[in-house]
C-alpha cells in the first residue's frame, strides 16, 4: 500500500500545482483590462476602461537631437513616385525645410480642399489597420514603402489607420499617422509645452509624419514634423513614475477642469494610456505618458444637447507635470 499512498500524494500535489498555475493565468488575464471608477465630483465621474499599458523602462537616457534634413531633390522624386496626379484647379503646395513651417521638414498638400485637409496632432486613442479593407492596405503599403524610402524609423503597425469623412468626388480618402521612434521608442502624436518653450510659439515639435492617401494608393498629403536623429546620449538616473501614480496626482485637477460649470455631470472614460517620448525646445527628448479619455457630457437645460470629445492629456513620466492637453 506504501506505493500507492506515495502516487496519491503525487498526484495531489501535480493537481494543487495546476490549480494554482491555474489561478495565475486567470488573475493576470483580469489585469489585462481594468474596468472601475476613480473619481466623483458632484455628478461628475472619472472611470477606466482599458487594457493595461506595458511596462515602461525603469529610467530613460537624456538624449540630444538633432533635426534630419531631407535630400530635395530625392524628396522631389519621390513625392512624384507616390502621389496622385495633379488636376486642373487644384493648387499644390511642396515645401522642403521651409523657413514658412520650420516645424516641418516636409508639406506637401492640396491647398483649395480637393483632398480634405487634416490636423497634425492626432488626440484619438490607436486605430488598427482593417485588414479586410482593400483601400486601407493598399494606403498603408504606400505610407511605409514612401518612409522607407525616406529612411525614416517608425513604428508599425501604424499608430493610426481610418477612412476620413470626406472623400475627393468617388475616391475614399484614408488617413494615416505614423510614430516616428527615438532609441526603439515611440513619439506622441501632438506638439508638446514646457516652461523652457517659446511662449509666443506653437509649442515644441514632437517628431511624426501625418498622411491623407486615397484608397489607390497615392498620397494627397504628406507632413513630415521634427525628423531627428540622436547626436548624445548621458546616462539619467530618474526614475519613471507610473502611470496610475500620475492620473492618481492629478485626477483631482482633471475633475475640476473639465467636470464643472458647463460641463457638470460629465463622465471622463479612461480608454487608453501610452508611454511616449516627447522633445523639448532645446531638441532634448524626455519620456510622457498619455493619456486619452473619452468625455461625455448630459444634456441640461441651459444646451442644445449631450456631447462628446476626445481628450489627450500628456504628462512628463519623470516629474509628472502636464506638458499638452488636446480636446477635439
């Protein structure tokens, strides 16, 4: 009986160890997604609902940059290569590190509207490509073999893939918006603001390449803000705050901001959270977390109606101070 006493307490021991590998599997894919409120304010409510981020670095190296100026002349031939042919009455315009947009190193667009016009600071949560959708791929080839070519390092799959609302007569339009990356990480997809930035500016250009394609594969825009390439690099001991650390030290502010007056009654859904890099005036990349909320708004007697907006907030992971808002 001693053998058989020996594989039942085997036996036990094999089903407690799969029960409890069992557990883990069950608890981390709660933590895959939170779901809960984390705030009130009168009749104002900030939730999350969410996956969770993955884990940022424990420190970020403070890198120098420098601006990436395009060949014009390879630039010219591509843009040729990939863009749609230009009809009678459109009015095109292809600047080079112009001295008129300095943020930019490359706009190129139709000016009159022909192919919609776009904003180069994207608020929205990460949009996937549909890949069913013949015009959406058929862009998105375009997009990538035209930073390819341009020799720029991006993250891909892109941040951001959709159908715009307008299209050019019969021809859907896409957009497209792509995260240029620093040192393997990605950049946000707005300008940013510090205390060391030009007060009567536009802010700090954040790297990134924003696109209109239409659903043939020919670009209708292309812009091309802030391309850089690191020139230094020290080693920076600050640590990174995390995430629910940051919202936690500003949830507060938020509520008041954007939970009263007007906009009493609102609900603030947490949808996404990003850890990105962001540059400052002096061409220095610094690491930000952002963090994009779906804002509902009820209708009262003094409005027409309910409402909704996006809103990206942007805070510096190493000091947790805000450094850009967006509302859309």
């Amino acid at each position: 009986m001693k053998w058989y006493k020996r594989m039942h307490c085997r036996a036990s021991l094999l089903l407690c160890v799969m029960l409890v590998f069992a557990f883990c599997i069950v608890s981390a894919r709660a933590e895959e997604h939170i779901s809960k409120r984390i705030a009130t304010l009168g009749e104002s409510y900030m939730d999350i609902d969410m996956d969770v981020p993955a884990e940022p670095p424990a420190t970020v190296p403070r890198m120098k940059l420098e601006r990436i100026c395009f060949d014009k002349t390879k630039i010219r031939e591509l843009i040729k290569k990939y863009s749609i042919a230009p009809q009678t009455g459109e009015e095109w315009v292809c600047e080079i590190g112009s001295k008129l947009n300095p943020d930019y190193e490359l706009y190129f667009c139709e000016e009159s509207g022909a192919y919609d016009s776009i904003a180069v600071d994207l608020y929205a949560p990460h949009i996937l490509m549909d890949e069913t959708d013949e015009g959406q791929c058929r862009a998105d080839a375009t997009v990538k073999a035209f930073l390819d070519e341009l020799g720029l390092v991006y993250e891909y799959p892109f941040y951001y893939v959709a159908p715009m609302e307008e299209n050019a007569g019969d021809v859907r339009l896409i957009e497209i918006v792509a995260r240029l990356t620093i040192d393997g990480m990605p950049c946000n997809t707005t300008i940013g603001w510090t205390r060391d930035s030009n007060s009567m500016g536009d802010g700090d250009p954040t790297p990134g390449a924003f696109f209109i394609v239409t659903e043939n594969g020919e670009l209708a825009t292309a812009i091309i803000r802030n391309p850089v390439k690191v020139i230094k690099t020290k080693e920076d001991q600050t640590m990174i705050k995390s995430w629910n650390a940051v919202l936690e030290d500003n949830k507060g502010l938020i509520m008041e901001q954007f939970g009263t007056r007007e906009d009493a009654g609102a609900t603030l859904t947490l949808k996404q959270v990003e850890f990105v890099l962001m540059v400052d005036a002096h061409q220095i990349a610094y690491p930000a977390w952002a963090y994009c909320f779906d804002c509902y708004v009820p209708a009262d007697p003094n409005s027409s109606g309910p409402f909704s907006y996006d809103l990206l907030l942007t805070y510096n992971a190493g000091t947790g101070q805000e450094v850009w808002r967006c509302i859309e």
